[in-house]
DNA sequence: CAAGTGCCTTTATC
DNA sequence: AGATAAAGGCACT
C-alpha cells in the first residue's frame, strides 16, 4: 500500500539528491521508484513535487530515516556563512543528511577510503549478497546487510572477492570487535561528539574521517566535518584566508592528511559553520564533485 | 585501446 | 611529532 506524505512548508526536501550525494550507497532508481533496503525491510520510495510516497514502511520511519524531522531551512541560513556556501546551498537546496544504521554505515565507510563512488556501491552489493540474508519483495531479490557475526566469520578470501582488497582484514577485525565484546553503536547516540568519535577511532580500519562520516550519517553528530579531498579542495580554493599561509602551501602539496592537519580542518569547520557544520560540509562536497 | 591517474585514507615504520 | 611508504582494484580519461 502506498502512503502519501504531503511535505510542508518548512520541510524543503529533495530525495534524488539525498539519496545520490555519497552519503549512502545501497538505494537503486527504478523508474521514478527509489528502492532501498533498510534494516530487514524493502523501502519503496518516490517524490513527486511536494508530495512524497512510500510503501512497505511507517511514516515515522521514514521521517526518522530521511532527517525529516530537522528545520532544514533554519540550518541552511544558519550555514550560508559566505557566498560559496550560499551557493553550494542554493545548487542542493533539499538535501537531507540521512539518519543511517550505525553498523553498515561503518562498514561502508572502512570500505570507502581510498576508493570511488561506483566500487564502494559494487563492493558493499557484493557483501550484501554474499553475507546478507535474503529478502523478496515485490518478485524482486535483495539483501540485508550482514550482520556483524556474519561478517566476523568470514574468510579472507570471500571478502577479498568483494573487491575489498587490503580493507577486507579491516571489516573483518571491525566485524569481531563489535561481536565479540558486544559493541552497541546505537548508544553512541546518547554520547557526545569527542566521546563518539573516540570510540570509533578504536575500530581497525577507522581514522578521522571514516569516524566523522559514521558520526555524521549515522550517529545524529550534525557537527562532524569530514574533511577529504573534495572538501579539502574547497577549503584550499574557497577559504585559504583562514588559515596562515606556511599550512595552506603545506596541505596544497601533499596526498594525504597528517592526523593534526584533519584534525585542524575539521575543527576549523565545526567552529566556521556551527553545531550543523556536517550540512555545510555535504552541500560542498556535492557542489564541488558535480562542478 | 593502453596506460596513467585518482579515489569521501589508514596504518606501519622510521 | 612528523615524514614516508604501502596497500586492491575499479572507473574514468
């Protein structure tokens, strides 16, 4: 049965981009029908104008799962500290951070580093299908995402054939640590932004920025900044003035981050932008990998 | 079409 | 502390 939710004024929302930005990676586009798993359950899911429509879900999942319930156009005044982030908003405008599953939102991210949009989709649609359990709906096949037991147990050579690479070891030892000592990554909720990340950082596989994406899509942190290549980009483009000129020339030259460099541009975002900074920084990393 | 580059970085080592 | 290297393999140019 398909549920009608009419969005309000106040309640700017744009699916597509929500669903396309990076942020998650396992909704498909069939016709003008976004399919997603959730959870155990298929989500069926369409907008139209200002009209949105679901099956096979509750309304208050899906205000709970697609961040409904923030003011989001309080938080995109709020953002719009400078003309560039007035126009990275003004490009997205109805972009929603998701409020994602704390345990495959880490796995994805472990997955993530070092990688592209297109294999991180292929890599966690084959531990899906390889490790997860089945679900059928509508005639059609899909599969939760494994649960951590599941993957705790698996071999190194089937996670390798998800294209994991060297990051196989890492979710696999992730996958134990949460079994084995019986991690609830949902309580992190209730922590504080540097109690959360902390605990994250214990995770194998986890530095900085993969524990900023968890905290940020997963764990309601709408502060976490995650600083990478795009965003480092933009703040070398877009905001070198903040920063003395020795770091700025530093940071230009090399690959990667040193961990006091991220830890300096994330936290210059957070001070920048405020207690919603995780907005700012998904709105300029769209902006600037669709330019 | 081949080869090169880049990828929502982390870890190990010195 | 800070610098450096290594680590799959896929997608895009």
């Amino acid at each position: 049965m398909v549920v009608l939710l009419r969005l309000g004024r106040g309640c700017v929302f744009d699916l597509g981009v929500s669903l396309c930005c990076g942020q998650v990676f396992r909704w498909e586009l069939v016709g003008d029908w976004w399919w997603g798993v959730v959870g155990d359950g298929v989500w069926r899911v369409r907008q139209v104008g200002d009209r949105l429509e679901f099956e096979n879900v509750e309304e208050e999942r899906v205000r709970e799962y697609f961040g409904l319930n923030v003011d989001l156009p309080r938080i995109l005044r709020e953002i719009g500290k400078d003309e560039y982030a007035r126009k990275a908003v003004e490009a997205f405008k109805g972009l929603r951070i998701l409020r994602q599953d704390p345990w495959e939102c880490l796995v994805s991210y472990v997955c993530a580093t070092y990688k592209g949009i297109p294999a991180i989709k292929k890599m966690l649609f084959e531990l899906s299908r390889r490790f997860g359990h089945k679900i059928m709906f509508e005639n059609r096949t899909f599969y939760a995402f494994p649960t951590a037991e599941k993957l705790a147990r698996a071999s190194m050579n089937r996670l390798a054939e998800c294209g994991l690479g060297y990051r196989a070891r890492y979710v696999r030892e992730t996958a134990r640590k949460v079994h084995d000592e019986h991690v609830n990554l949902e309580s992190l909720r209730k922590a504080g932004y540097d109690d959360a990340q902390k605990e994250l950082l214990e995770f194998p596989g986890v530095g900085p920025k993969v524990a900023d994406c968890v905290l940020l899509f997963s764990l309601e942190k709408l502060e976490a900044f995650p600083v990478d290549v795009w965003v480092r980009r933009v703040i070398l483009r877009h905001y070198a003035q903040h920063f003395p000129d020795k770091f700025i020339n530093k940071i230009s030259e090399e690959k990667s981050l040193s961990n006091s460099e991220y830890a300096t541009l994330s936290l210059w975002g957070r001070k920048y932008f405020g207690k919603h900074a995780g907005y700012a920084q998904e709105y300029m990393y769209h902006y600037e990998r669709t330019r």
